[in-house]
C-alpha cells in the first residue's frame, strides 16, 4: 500500500486536501489499534472529529480505487 497506493502523488493531494491522516501500527499504538477493532491489513478508517467512524476501507487499493472509496466516504460526512 505505501509503496503503489499511498505514494501516488494523486492520492496524496486527495487526502492532505481532505482528511488528517494518521497511521496506527499495533506494535507502537496498541490500545488505538484494540479500540478501532482493526481486523483486515491494511485498513483505512474514516472518522469524524468527535471519533465516530465513518467507513471502513479494508485492502490494498489502487491508487483509483483508494481515492473512490475515500471519496464515497468524505461524501458521508
């Protein structure tokens, strides 16, 4: 995912214009990682300020597929 999906420089402007990402990786951020009930590798996860989520994008995308599940997701918000 980072490699293909996450350093395409589309992806990359689609999310720095519209989200705050964060990266969780269990080995460092156990109880955030227990508390999002992460199952599949990778995942995205899309929340809201206040912590409700959003939508769940589980798999290793495309660069395209990431910015159309992301962007179903923004249109939730």
């Amino acid at each position: 995912m980072d490699s293909r999906t996450l350093s395409d420089a589309s992806v990359d402007a689609f999310v720095r214009e519209r989200f705050i990402a964060v990266r969780i990786e269990k080995e460092h951020q156990s109880a955030a990682f227990d508390r999002l009930k992460i199952a599949d590798f990778p995942s995205t996860i899309v929340l809201r300020a206040d912590g409700t989520e959003v939508a769940r994008v589980p798999g290793d995308l495309s660069p395209q597929e990431f910015i159309e599940k992301l962007g179903a997701a923004a249109g939730k918000n």
